[in-house]
C-alpha cells in the first residue's frame, strides 16, 4: 500500500507542477505548456469515472455506495468542466498563434 500511497503523492506534486507550467504559458501565451496538464487532468478524470463504475458493479447493492459513486461522479463533471475551460484556451491560443498566410497570385 505504501507503493500506491508514494505513487499518488508523486501523481499530485506533478500536478502542481504541472499546473504551474500552465499558470506560466496561460501569461506568456505559450499553448504548449497547456498540454501536460491537460493530459494529466484526462487521466484524473478517468480514473474517477471508472472509479464510480467499480463502486455501482461491487456495490450496487447498498445505498452508500451508490451515494458515493454519485458524489465522485458529480466531483467528476466539475473536473471535467474545468478541463474543458482549459480546452478552449488552448483552442484560443492556437487560433491566435496560427500563421495567416495569404497566397497572393502574379
């Protein structure tokens, strides 16, 4: 268990830095610091999706677990939600940076 415990903890600091990095390329307009975070933040969400659906297929039989793989789902659309918001800044810092290049015939 201490392996697992170590690994999330590692997983997180990485998500401070990870989330650093964006803080840094959301001021300088660099999209490509976006990416990791990004990544990293997808598989947080996953992981909690399919978390919730362990929790429903072990224990749909009680009712604290359904409430619990609920709650984790909602926590999850939140994630989810600011994943997005991320997104489309990257989406809107690709349209700035993207080259407006003009074919001009003789």
């Amino acid at each position: 268990m201490k392996v697992v415990g170590g690994f999330f903890i590692y997983y997180f600091l990485l998500m401070i830095a990870f989330a650093l990095t964006m803080v840094y390329g959301l001021r300088r307009g660099v999209r490509g610091f976006l990416l990791p975070w990004l990544a990293g933040w997808f598989i947080i969400c996953l992981f909690q999706l399919v978390f919730g659906l362990w929790l429903i297929g072990g224990y749909y039989i009680y009712l604290d677990a359904v409430f619990a793989a609920f709650c984790n789902w909602l926590w999850m659309g939140y994630n989810f939600y600011c994943w997005l918001v991320v997104l489309s800044s990257y989406k809107v810092l690709l349209q700035l940076q993207s080259p407006k290049i003009e074919l001009l015939w003789p």
